[in-house]
C-alpha cells in the first residue's frame, strides 16, 4: 500500500513536471496573450483597489475598523490567494464540466492517480498570471510592513497556515460550484457562480450584518480565503474566532472532497458531443 | 426598405423567444450575481453609514448599486463573441448572403437581449421597490425634487444612450476577429477597463471631478456612469444635457470607427474558417 502511494506520488509529480513545462511552451509561444493577460489582470486589480480605496475615504478614512491601509492590505492579500488558485488550480477544476461531457475524463480515470490528482497534471498551469501574483505580493509585504503588525514567530506562522487554507476554501469552493456537472449537464453555470461568490472574501468581516458575518466565518467559511488571514494579522478577529473559522474551514475543505468523490461515481461515460 | 423592417421584425421575434427560452439559466445566473452582489451592498452600506462626505446615504449607496446591477444585465456582453467567432469560422459567409444588412442581425439581438431582460427583471425590481420603502421612497424624493417627467426622460435618455454605447463597442470588439484570430484577449482587456472605469464597482462621482470629466470622453462612462448616476438624481438638468451631448458624440464617434472597421474587414474577408 506504502509503495503505491509513494509510486502514485512520483508520477504525480513527474506528470506535473511535464505539464508545467507544457504550459509554458504553450504560453511563451503566444506571447501576445501574455501581454493581455497582464494588463487585464492589472486593470481588475486597479479596480479592486479603487473600490476598496473609495469606500474607505466614503466613510471617513477608516470602515467599521479597519484603516484604509489595512482594507489596502486586505485587497491585495486577498489579490495573492486569487492569483496563486488562477496559477495552479483554475484549469483543471474549469475544466471539468467540459471533462464530463465530451468523455474526455474516460482518460482522466484511467491515470493511476486520484482524479483531482490526474486532473491537475494534465491541465494548463496558468504561468501568465505569475507576474501579477508577484504585483500583489508586493503590494500585500508594502502594506502589512506599512501596517507594522505585532511581529512573533508564531503569529506569521498562524498568518501562513491560515493563508493556505484560504486557498485551500478557495479551491473548494470551485469543486463545490464545478463538481455538479458530474450529475447534470445543464449545470453551466458553475463557474459564473463561482465567480460572484468568490468575491465576497474580500471585505472585511466586520461589514457584515452579524448573522451574516457568522455565516462567512463559520458556515460558508469564505472569508477564510483573505479577511481572516488579514484580520488576525491586523488584531481585527481574536483567537477564538480565527480559530473556530479555521475548523470550520477545515471541514469545508474535506466536504468539498467527499463531494467530488461522491460525485465522481455519478460518472457515465457518456458523451453528449458537447 | 420594406423587406429590411420584416427582416429586422422577423430575427427580433426569434431572438426573443430564444432569450426567454432560456429564462431558468438567467435565474441561475441572477442567483448567483445576487450571492456576489451581497458582499459589495454590505462594504458600500457600512462605508456610506461611517462617512457623509460625499452625500451618498446608506440607502442611496445601496441602490445605486442595485440600479448598475440591473444596468449590467440589461446590456448584452455576449454579442462580441459570437460575432468574432462567426467571422473566424467563416460563418459569416451565409449571413452576408441575405437581402438586408448584416449588421442589423445582431443589433436586432442586442435589442431583443436588452428587451427579454428587462421583462424579466422588471417584475423583480418593482418588487423590491414596492415592499422596501426606504428605496421606494429614496426615488419617490428624487423625483420630487428634480421634477418626476424630466427626471424619467433624463434616465431613459441615459439609459437608451448607455445601451447603444455598448452595443457599438461590443461590436467593434466582435470585429478584430478580421484582424485577428483570438479576440479573446481584447475581449479580458475590455473587461477589465470597463470594471475599472465605468462606475460598475464603484459610484463613479466618488472620483475627482477632473477624472469624471476626462471619463466623460470616453464610452465606459456612459454604459454604466451616467444612467446609475441620473437614476440617483446625482446629475442636475444643465449637466445631464452636456453629458447626453458628449455622449451622443462619443456614441456617433464610435460608430463611424464600427462602420470603418465592418467596411475593411468585410473587404478583405475571404470565408476561410478556422
């Protein structure tokens, strides 16, 4: 059992590695892309941060809380999360209603690795969003080193775990808005849902109705994915808060993976000619 | 001329019935834009209850970004793309063959879009503003106060302007397909600076009053800009007809680029798909 895992795990990354490199002949060729893919990318970040800028100076200079450096930091954390998940997990989850249609996930279960797994090492890492993953991270180390949070060892390592995770719910999310093609193809939506939701991690919590911010923090954990990692940073949530949204975090993740695992058994075969 | 109007009469019809044949993805889609549009109604509300700076109240901001959702989904974004992609098949080739003007095809769609639309968020609308009453009464001040006839010609002016807008520039962008074979990074690129610019994700007079001004040049501000602000009551008489004039002139500017490029690429069309 230990040999196969460890074998699953070498073709994994083995496959990986060739799609990696696939994926960057593939995007250097088209060059021109390249460039439009930077710019846009960087007009929706000039937006994010001229929404979030006007709706602090609307209020006053500071919103329920939090400074304007700190909506700034919170905008680009939440920039760094969007822009690693386009990078190496947008592909193969967007893929895959696609997969599912027109048979081609025949292929992807035959590979001796879990499907998530297969999926990833066959589909496209977005290595053109690169350059604006390093713009946000920059933007993200300017502010919180403008901010000046309470520095400690173990405070950045909770600010690390818990930025993971928020790309960990991220990820989930998707499966949970793509995942439903498995069982109807009129489930087209997924990713335009995907999408709209996403979208409300970015604020800070304390906008939030308090129902609401409840919902977000420990039902639908969405905030996980930038303002709990920046709120804990910026002492705007307390221990107990972060981690209770981490728990809960935790098993969205594992229930986003029991879902695709549920819903891959739906899995016919059948091609539609889509 | 005759034969034109059938014609145009004919694909209107068709096109409305297959837009309201797809009433349930709307509602899909809607449900999913209302999820997204939860997180920017809660920033903007408790930006707006924290400041008074700019004299958007709370129910002010709120609406207004009620009213630019309603905007977005009146205007047809589709149209670029199956315009490019009837080009770049060589699909083109059976439309141009027809006895009317082939680009009254897809005005007649952007119209028949914008109309199905409209018939079905109508309802929704007026039910909000029927059992909400602080919107309910934020327009019925607005109306009191700038005169309810001139205020409702003033918005349908905007709003008419701000639909054929986008209807060129949609289609200008459907036609770099005769000078190029992707136009889908033209089409992010246009996105991305339409979110950033047009007042969709942000009320756009927060900006300084030099930068509205400069916006008023170009035509983003008068897809989204200028019908949410007029909605709003946030344009007085004397401005509004300098907008609608600039506007008109942006609109015929942009039109006559249309005309140009249509002219060119069919010229040089040859029906050879990809």
């Amino acid at each position: 059992m230990k040999q196969q895992t460890a074998s699953s795990q070498r073709s994994f990354f083995r496959i990986y590695r060739q799609a990696l490199s696939n994926s960057a002949g593939v995007m250097l060729a088209y060059r021109s892309n390249l460039i439009f893919f930077f710019l846009f990318e960087s007009f929706f970040l000039t937006s994010s941060f001229l929404g979030a800028g006007l709706g602090v100076s609307l209020a006053g200079g500071s919103i329920n809380g939090w400074s304007r450096d700190q909506v700034f930091a919170l905008t680009a954390l939440n920039g760094v999360s969007h822009q690693f998940f386009v990078c190496f997990f947008i592909a193969p989850l967007f893929n895959l209603p696609e997969y599912v249609w027109n048979g081609r996930m025949d292929y992807i279960l035959q590979k001796p690795l879990h499907p998530l797994l297969a999926l990833m090492a066959t589909s496209e890492i977005m290595i053109s969003n690169v350059p604006n993953f390093a713009i946000n991270l920059a933007l993200a180390v300017y502010f919180i080193l403008k901010i000046a949070p309470p520095s400690g060892a173990s405070v950045w390592l909770a600010f690390g775990l818990l930025g993971s995770l928020g790309i960990a719910v991220r990820f989930a999310l998707a499966i949970f808005c793509m995942a439903p093609a498995f069982f109807a193809e009129r489930l087209v939506e997924g990713e335009d849902g995907f999408w709209s939701i996403v979208g409300t991690g970015r604020f800070p919590t304390s906008v939030f109705p308090r129902a609401v911010e409840r919902i977000m923090l420990y039902v639908i954990p969405l905030s996980l994915m930038a303002a709990v990692p920046a709120g804990f940073l910026f002492n705007r949530l307390d221990w107990q808060q972060v981690a209770m949204a981490g728990t809960s975090g935790c098993f969205f993740v594992v229930g986003s993976l029991l879902f695709f695992n549920w819903a891959v058994r739906s899995y016919k075969s059948v091609n539609s000619g889509l | 001329m005759r034969a034109v109007f059938k014609a145009a009469g004919l694909i209107l019809s068709q096109q409305l019935s297959v837009q309201l044949g797809y009433r349930m993805a709307f509602v899909q889609v809607a449900l999913f834009e209302a999820i997204g549009l939860v997180g920017t109604l809660f920033y903007w509300r408790a930006a707006a209850t924290s400041g008074s700076g700019s004299g958007y109240s709370a129910a002010g901001i709120v609406i207004y970004f009620i009213v630019a959702s309603s905007h977005q989904i009146l205007q047809e974004s589709g149209i670029s793309r199956s315009l490019s992609m009837d080009i770049r098949t060589g699909k083109l080739a059976a439309s141009l063959v027809r006895p009317f003007p082939f680009l009254l095809q897809p005005v007649c769609q952007g119209i028949a879009y914008s109309l199905s639309r409209l018939l079905m968020i109508g309802p929704v609308l007026v039910a909000i503003f029927v059992f909400v009453p602080a919107l309910r009464d934020f327009f019925v001040d607005v109306a009191r106060e700038q005169g309810g006839v001139i205020w409702l010609s003033g918005y349908l002016a905007a709003l008419s302007l701000g639909l054929v807008c986008n209807l060129v520039v949609r289609l200008s962008l459907g036609l770099l397909a005769f000078d190029m074979t992707q136009t889908w990074g033209p089409e992010l690129l246009f996105m991305s600076i339409f979110f950033a610019l047009s007042g969709v994700v942000y009320p756009v007079d927060l900006l300084p009053v030099p930068a509205v001004q400069a916006l008023s040049w170009t035509p983003f501000f008068y897809m989204q800009g200028l019908p949410n602000l007029v909605a709003l009551g946030r344009v007085s008489d004397g401005a509004l007809t300098a907008y609608l004039a600039r506007g008109c002139l942006v609109t015929v500017i942009a039109t006559f680029i249309l005309v140009f490029m249509w002219r060119r690429g069919v010229r040089k069309f040859e029906a050879i798909g990809i």
